[in-house]
C-alpha cells in the first residue's frame, strides 16, 4: 500500500536519471536480460571511469562540462577545496579528474611594478 502513495517518476536523491544512453560515450544501452530491475547508466567500465556518476550529476548541477566548470573556478582565485565541494567528491578524486580532463596547475611569474 505504501509503494501505491509514491510517485513511480521519482528519482532517488543524487542519483542519476535513466536515460538508455551512456552518459560518457552516447551509446544506446539495453538490458542484459529481462530479469535486469536495474538501469544501466554506463555501456562499460571504462566510460564510467572516463565521466563517473559524480561528475555527470556535477555538470547537470552547474550546466556546464567539468572541465569548463573547472577552469572558471580555478583561473577566478578559488581552492581545489571548494572546487570538490561543488562536485560532491573528496579533493583527491578532485585530482584525477583534473587529471583526466588535461588540466594542469601552471604558475606564472612577473615582475613586479616598483612604486616611484
């Protein structure tokens, strides 16, 4: 009786919606068999790991690619602290994503102006 109150279309919290697509590559996803009561999210292990769930409910949150996302808070001043904050992961799963996204830490020097 209980299940009859819920609404069938919601989602768990911080879960991502079925789409029959992998959410890395786009390829169309099919149950394995008819017992399946799982969707699928991914075609295989590597497209998760080259956008894990986290990132992808990341770039659905703040409607931009991760990269992008990254770069923009980054280059403004703010800390790899509040950068994983905002995707929802430990700064250390921060890194590989950095790392996986091609971006890297690059410290400029200049001269300072001298005050007459």
């Amino acid at each position: 009786m209980r299940n009859k109150l819920l609404d069938p279309t919601r989602q768990r919290h911080g879960a991502l919606a079925y789409t029959g697509h992998c959410y890395a590559c786009g390829a169309d996803i099919r149950y394995l068999a008819a017992r399946d009561k799982c969707p699928r999210f991914y075609c295989s292990q590597a497209c998760m790991g080259k956008r894990p769930p986290k990132m992808a409910l990341a770039e659905q949150a703040w409607d931009k690619p991760f990269a992008e996302l990254a770069l923009e808070h980054l280059n403004s001043g703010g800390s790899l602290n509040a950068l994983a904050d905002m995707c929802g992961v430990h700064r250390q799963a921060l890194y590989v994503w950095l790392e996986r996204a091609g971006i890297v830490r690059h410290v400029e020097w200049r001269q300072r102006e001298v005050a007459s």
